[in-house]
C-alpha cells in the first residue's frame, strides 16, 4: 500500500462525525442492496461514533426510476425502519450525474446536501469531461446553486490546471476518504495527498456502497499529522451542511 505519511487515523476519528455522501438507502442504486445490510452496516458506524449520516443515492440515467418523488418516498420508508435500532440522524440528498437528465432533476428542485444551503453534490464520468457540462452548471449556478464536485481526484482526465480552473469557477471539492489509502488507484492517490495537503477540499465522504471495501482499505491510511488535522477540518465542516 502507499505510503504518503507515518500516521494512521486514531480509532476515535470519526467520533460524532457526519457522512455527506454514501450510498446506503437501499435498492435504489449500486450501493447496499438490501435493507437488512444497510442496518448492518448502520450499526458498525455508529459503534465508529458516527452520529449523522446524509443518503446521497445515484441520479444517472442508468437508473430511470430514481427522481425527486420516488427517492423521497423509499427514504421515509427507510428512515422509519432504521430509527428503531439506530441512533444516527439521517438526512436525504442526492448524487447527481452531469448526464442528459440533469436538467430535469434541476426543474424538479435538487435534493441538496445542505438543509437551508444549495449544495449540490455531482459527479461526471471519469474518464472524460463531456462537452455542454459547463453550459448546465452555469444556468443551475445562476440560479443560487453552489456545485459540489465528488471525488474530484477520481476523475482520470484530471490535472493540476483543471482543479485550479474548477475552484476559480467556485466549485466545491468532496474528498472520498478511501482515495487516500489506494482503493481507487495510485493517481487517485497521489491527487488525494496533493488536493488534500493544498487546502483544496471542502467536505470529505465515505461514498461507502458496501461495508466490505471500507473494512479492507481504511486500516491502510497513512498521513501525516498536518494532513490528520485537515482531515478532522472536513469532518467539521460535514457537520455544518447536516445542521
Ligand atoms: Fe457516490
């Protein structure tokens, strides 16, 4: 695994943290598939001490049925069943797509991560950045919007210049958190270390789809002590978008 630092996170990381971005409502994408493992998976993390969590499922044509009204109604569904044996506070936002139906999401109001904020959490394909993107995030932006990129050091085509070209345009940057241990790669590595030790992201998530991955690969962190603290800045800032 890669090495950028000596320090692994301290078992009390996460200690009253919120998510801003996993894919555990379930059966609605390709996260958790079930609820029965959502629960699982709900319990682990509040054993972490995680105490809030934001549901951010996919929004993409790859999944037609996925709109404003039908996620809504499985989140409450959901909700209900899991405050019986949880304690984490859920919210409901969602992770949209810079598709052909982004748009449309736009017209039937974005599910945003923020409760009295505009933010919206989206994501482009990875391996290019696809003509007439720019020209819909200007409209959404004109109207209040601020633009949460996902994982912005996942994105292949991606180099120093485009970041810098992305903060000036007054995007906002979500870190995946496994980014930093080499789940994703070694590029999405060293652009994690790199946006991260720039002072470059806003908000850090899980992007958690299963449980299994997280186990694997969160022990294989390592970061330096500044980077530690930058994360915990993150994690601090998550909490401001729940409240
Ligand atoms: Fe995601």
């Amino acid at each position: 695994m890669f090495d950028w630092g000596k320090h692994k996170l301290p078992d009390d990381f996460f200690r009253g943290s919120c998510d801003v971005h996993c894919h555990l409502l379930p059966g609605v994408d390709d996260g958790f598939a079930t609820a029965e493992k959502s629960l699982q998976a709900l319990k682990k993390l509040e054993e972490r001490g995680v105490e809030k969590m934001i549901l951010t499922p996919h929004f993409m044509k790859d999944y037609p049925l996925n709109d404003r009204t039908n996620i809504t109604s499985e989140f409450e569904t959901f909700k209900a069943v899991a405050e019986k044996s949880c304690k984490i506070e859920l919210r409901l936002a969602a992770e949209y797509m810079l598709d052909a139906r982004f748009m449309d999401h736009y017209k039937e109001g974005f599910l945003t991560l923020s409760k009295t904020g505009k933010q919206v959490l989206c994501e482009t394909s990875y391996m290019m950045y696809e003509p007439g993107i720019s020209e819909m995030l200007y409209d959404v932006m004109c109207d209040d919007y601020n633009i949460v990129i996902a994982h912005p050091e996942r994105y292949e085509y991606a180099v120093r210049d485009n970041y810098f070209r992305w903060r000036d345009k007054g995007f906002y940057f979500q870190l995946n958190l496994l980014s930093l241990s080499g789940a994703y790669g070694k590029a999405a590595v060293v652009k994690s270390h790199y946006l991260l030790k720039e002072g470059m992201y806003d908000y850090v998530g899980s992007d958690m789809h299963g449980l299994e991955n997280f186990k694997r690969f969160l022990p294989h962190i390592r970061l330096s002590k500044k980077n530690i603290d930058r994360l915990g800045l993150l994690l601090e800032n998550n909490k401001k978008l729940f409240d």
